[in-house]
C-alpha cells in the first residue's frame, strides 16, 4: 500500500470536480494578452462550453481558440473586457438546464436563442437574467416552448422580446407589465387565447406590436391606442372581432396595419387615411362592409381590402396616388367603372370577383411601366382588350378571363416579353389567335378558352416551349393539330375539347402528366399508338369525335391514369380490362363489348378537373415570392391533388 503523502498532487485532484479543474487548467495556460474578460465571465463560458459539448464542440473548439470573445456567437466590447452578445441560434439546443448559467454573464445586453429545440425555460433563468439591467434583446423565436408565457420581473432594460414560433398557450395578463423599456414584443404563431393583452408596459413605449397566428378572440382593445408610439401592429390570423376601433387614428406614427384573416365587421375608419405615416394597411379576408372611405391610399405604397363584403364605387382618387404601388381589392361587391386615373408607381393591380362594369381604361395604361400583376377577372367588364397593355413591358401576368370582353387579340400582347400568366377565357373574343402571341417565350400558362376564336392553331406555337398549361378549349378552332406541339418539354396539361379540329393526332409531348383533352372535335379513325408514351398522363379525354377500331390495349398498361373518357365514339371491339382505380366511359360506343366484371360507365362523365392554370394564378396572387416560383410550386401542388382527386375539365 502506497504512503498517501507520496502524491499530493493526485489526492488534491480527487478532492477537485472534474470540470473545475480543467478549466482552471485552461485558464492557466492563457496568455494574459490574448483576452482581458473577467475570470468570472472566462469562468461561466468554459462551463458554458463543456454543458453544451455534445451540440457545440464542432463550433466551440476550446483548444483551437481559447478565447471566449473569438467563439461563434460571441460578441465583446472593443478591448474585450466582457461579453455583450451571445448568439446559441441553430446550435441544435434540446435541454435547456444550462439556461441560469447563462445569466452569470451580468454584461449581457443581447441573448439569442432561436432556431433551437427547447421546450422549456427554468424558473432559475427569469429569476437571475432579470436581475441583469442591461439586457436589451431576449429572444427564444423558432423553439418549442409549451405552456404559459412567463413572468417577467425586472428585466428593467428589456426592449426586444421575441417568443414567436412556439407552441405558448393560455391568456396573457399581466406577464409583461413590468417591461417598461419593451419596444419591439413578437408572440406571433403561438396558441395564445382569450383577449388581446393590454398591459405592456407601464411606460408605454411600445413600437412593435406582433400577435398573429394565435387564437386571440374579442374585440381589439381601445385601450391599445394609448400606445402612441406605435409603429407596426400585426393582429392578423386570429379570431377577432367586433369593429376597428375610430381611435386608430389616434397613432400618428403607425406605419404597418396588418388585420388580415380575422372576423371584424364594420365600416373602415375615415380617419385611417389622416395618418400621414401609414404606408401598409391590410385588411383581407374580414368581413368590413360599407364603402372604401375616400383619401384612404393617401399616404399609402400598399392597400390589401381582398375578400370582404365591400360595396359601392371604387373611389376615383383611390388609385392615383404617387406612392401606391399594390392595390388588391378583389373579392369584394365594389360595383361601377374602374377609376381611369392611376399611379404610374402601381406594380400590382387585383380587382378581381367583383360586380365592376365599363370598359378597361386606357388612357393611363402605357404609363404603367412598373406593374407586374394586373388582375380584373370575375366582373362585367366590356368593350375591347386595350393595346395599350403591350405598354406595360413588366407585366408578367395578365387575368382578364370571365367578362364580357369582346373584340380580336390585341398583337401588341406580342410585345409583353416578361409575360408568364396570360388568361382570357370566358370573354367574347373573336379572330385568329394572332402568330404575335406566340412570341412571348416566357408564357407559363396560356388560357383563351371558352370565346369565340376561330382559325387554326399557329403554326409558331412551338415559341412558347416554356408552358406547362395550354388551353384553348371551348372556341371555333379548325385544321389540324400542328406536329410541332410535340416539342414542347415541360406541358403537364393540354386543353383543345370543343373545338372543331380534325385530322392526324401528331406525337404528344412526352412531358403530359395532368390532363389531354381532345373531346368534342372532329377526329377519326384509331386512336394513334403514338399516344403510347404518355405514360405519365391522369386523365384522358378523347370523347365526342369519331375514332373507330378497338380500344388500344397500351392504355390498361398505364399506372397513372385515373380517367378514360372515350364515350360517344365510333369505337368497336372487346373493351379490355382497366385497373380498378380507373374510372372509364366508353357509353355511346355500339359497337363495344364488355366481356370484364369492371364496372363501365353508361352515362356521360361527370368527373371535372379544376385546371393547372388556375392554381398557379392562386399562387401568384398570395404569393410574396418571385412568380417563377411560386409558379413552380402551384404546379406541383396541382400534379399532387389531381393524382389525389383526378378531375377532367370538359371543354
């Protein structure tokens, strides 16, 4: 047995805590120059360091840099005397014990925890980081905090407070009276209920009030107005109600109203439009009535009145102010004629689904050189199709589909090279489909169906080699299908129904995965093999013409396909077996056998598809991304539903 004094240095560490001693150990070895923290504060992040080894050692690599001040997510004044900013965002967090420690660092004036996976914050950090008079910026944003919103006592210098992105619930009282520095407090997208919370501050010098997407019910509280200092407030996507209250107007520095998605009613006030620093007011998807009050776009860049029950004229100065730039009133009972006099800094234009009549005004169209969007579908609009929309060079798209235009297709449209939505179906357009609007290479979606265009299809069609969704069913279209639709790379779905082509069916393109509608033409003779390669295709339409011979039997072999529509045909044979996910109508085909138990259908098909195209204009109008790719998604959003819910539009 060894002599227990032949050792002193082993028994001293026994009685040492691991930890400890190695970061005294490391303390040890730093140079006095390299940094000037504080023992204490070099101290709690060598701790800091080995409770979060497990999520941190690829970021904190202690030995490679031993100063704190030089770590990620630290920040020190500018001689390194102590820490100011720490930043533990994306650093993979799921056990919050190490919390209190943080709140050792009494210099902190900026705690950054976001983007994390905490689902809990410990008595002991409100407790000991309240006491820290300087800290200015607490956030736990994107986390997964559960239960009630905490407490916060002292906290006497907070001004940021950040909880959004969590799962919070229950009511909020008086947890925040005691933030009387609070400027900016975001408690977006949490579960929150009951009433709007009042007390925020005794001071009252709140700026930034974020709340949306909770479950906030009520009316708004007048008393929120008594926060004049108020520059953004965001109550949108909860379950408010009742009436905007007059006293908004008494927040003469509100820059931002956002009510959207909620359940008030009521007018809008008046005295909105006095407040000369509001640049956005959204107030979608309520149900405000009454008239848009005149001045209300005064001062405004963005109006958002969508999906309401508003009624009345557009007012005639609504539109012609210098600083507007989006407007989106659809969705709405607003009647009248469109106001002819319009900023020329307009970039998006939606008055969609409304009961507006008149012509389009024209005047003011060529100095639109900004406006990206223009949407005037769903009204009783008449007259022609203006040219002077081939002015409005950043137009990338144009909706003017169910109206009563009239008229031929303007060739300046060719001009519009940005353009990659263009709808004018349900109008009474007439004439050829002019050679000019192939030229606009950039066309996603082209829809001129259902009007009274007559002529062939353009041989130039094969320009638009960009589209995924071609329909021009529903018109007076003869001659034959032009070979050179089989170039096209990127078609998802083909509408020529109700037409009166005839003819060879040329090669398809390869790329059709939604719907081929050939219904209600003039074809004969087989259904051409060439078809064969569309083994990606949903829905077929082939119904209404006069195709003979048997039913291919290439077609049972296709594992996509959920509609066949072959009724009303000169078709004859056996009719071979189908896939029992397959819905067929070969109904008004005498000459068909069924010799199989699959159940054929007898009556005309009823089954509709809700076009590609209308989903990728949903898309652009909500969207706050390019349109490219908001496009993009809407197109395979539109692939997966149909492959869920196959629906065929008849045209």
């Amino acid at each position: 047995m060894r002599n227990s004094g032949e050792f002193p240095a082993q028994t001293n560490m026994t009685k040492c805590e691991h930890t400890t001693c190695v970061i005294f150990f490391l303390l040890c070895l730093l140079p006095l120059g390299l940094s000037q923290l504080s023992a204490n504060q070099r101290v709690t992040m060598f701790k800091l360091s080995e409770l979060l080894k497990d999520t941190t050692s690829s970021v904190w690599i202690v030995a490679q840099e031993p100063n704190p001040c030089g770590w990620k997510g630290v920040s020190c004044t500018s001689n390194n005397a102590s820490i100011t900013h720490l930043s533990l965002s994306d650093f993979s967090l799921t056990d919050s014990g190490f919390l209190p420690l943080v709140c050792e660092i009494g210099s902190l004036e900026a705690l950054d925890l976001s983007n994390n996976r905490l689902s809990s914050i410990p008595d002991g950090f409100i407790t000991a980081c309240g006491k820290i008079g300087g800290l200015k910026l607490l956030s736990f944003s994107r986390n997964r905090l559960v239960g009630a919103l905490p407490t916060f006592n002292g906290f006497i210098g907070l001004q940021f407070l950040d909880f959004s992105y969590n799962s919070l619930s229950g009511n909020i009282g008086l947890q925040l009276d005691g933030l009387n520095e609070l400027r900016t407090l975001n408690l977006s997208s949490n579960q929150f209920s009951g009433h709007v919370p009042t007390h925020l501050g005794k001071s009252r010098v709140l700026e930034h009030l974020l709340l949306s997407k909770n479950f906030f019910h009520g009316g708004i509280p007048k008393v929120i107005f008594d926060y004049h200092k108020l520059v953004l407030i965001d109550l949108s996507n909860n379950q408010l109600s009742g009436s905007l209250p007059a006293r908004i107007g008494d927040l003469s520095k509100l820059k931002i109203l956002i009510l959207s998605s909620n359940n008030l009613s009521g007018e809008i006030p008046t005295n909105l439009s006095n407040i000369r620093t509001l640049s956005r007011f959204a107030a979608n998807e309520n149900n405000f009535n009454g008239n848009i009050p005149n001045g209300i776009s005064r001062f405004l860049k963005i109006l958002d009145l969508s999906y309401n029950k508003l009624s009345g004229l557009i007012p005639s100065d609504l539109m012609m102010q210098p600083k507007l730039q989006r407007v989106d009133l659809s969705y709405n009972l607003l009647g009248g004629s469109i106001p002819a006099n319009m900023s020329s800094s307009l970039v998006r234009l939606r008055l969609g689904s409304n009961s507006l009549s008149g012509v389009i005004p024209s005047a003011k169209l060529g100095t639109l050189l900004k406006l990206t969007y223009l949407e005037l579908e769903n009204n009783s609009l008449s007259g022609s199709i203006p040219p002077e929309l081939g002015s409005c060079q950043s137009l990338a798209l144009l909706n003017l589909a169910m109206n009563n235009l009239a008229g031929r297709l303007p060739l300046e449209l060719g001009s519009l090279n940005r353009l990659q939505v263009l709808k004018l179906q349900s109008n009474k357009l007439t004439g050829e489909i002019p050679d000019q609007i192939t030229q606009i290479q950039s066309l996603l979606v082209l829809n001129i169906s259902e009007n009274l265009l007559s002529g062939g299809i353009p041989s130039s069609i094969w320009r638009l080699k960009s589209l995924t969704n071609l329909n021009l069913g529903g018109n007076r279209l003869l001659g034959s299908i032009p070979p050179s639709i089989s170039s096209f790379n990127s078609l998802l779905e083909l509408q020529l129904g109700r037409n009166q082509l005839s003819g060879h069916i040329p090669r398809m393109p390869n790329s059709l995965q939604i719907a081929l509608n050939l219904s209600h033409n003039l074809f004969e003779g087989p259904i051409p093999n060439t078809l064969s390669r569309l083994s990606s295709l949903e829905v077929w339409d082939l119904s209404n013409n006069k195709f003979s011979g048997e039913i291919p039997i290439f077609l049972t072999g296709f594992r996509s396909m959920t509609q066949l529509l072959l009724s009303n045909n000169q078709l004859s044979g056996v009719i071979p077996k189908f896939g029992h996910w397959v819905a067929v109508d070969t109904s008004g085909n005498p000459g068909l056998v069924n010799t199989t138990s699959h159940p054929i259908s007898t009556r005309k098909s009823q089954y509709k598809m809700k076009s590609v195209g209308s989903s990728v204009a949903v898309a652009v109008a909500v969207g706050t991304a390019s349109l490219a790719l908001g496009i993009t998604m809407a197109i395979l959003i539109a692939v997966s539903r149909s492959r869920r819910h196959g629906r065929v539009k008849s045209n």
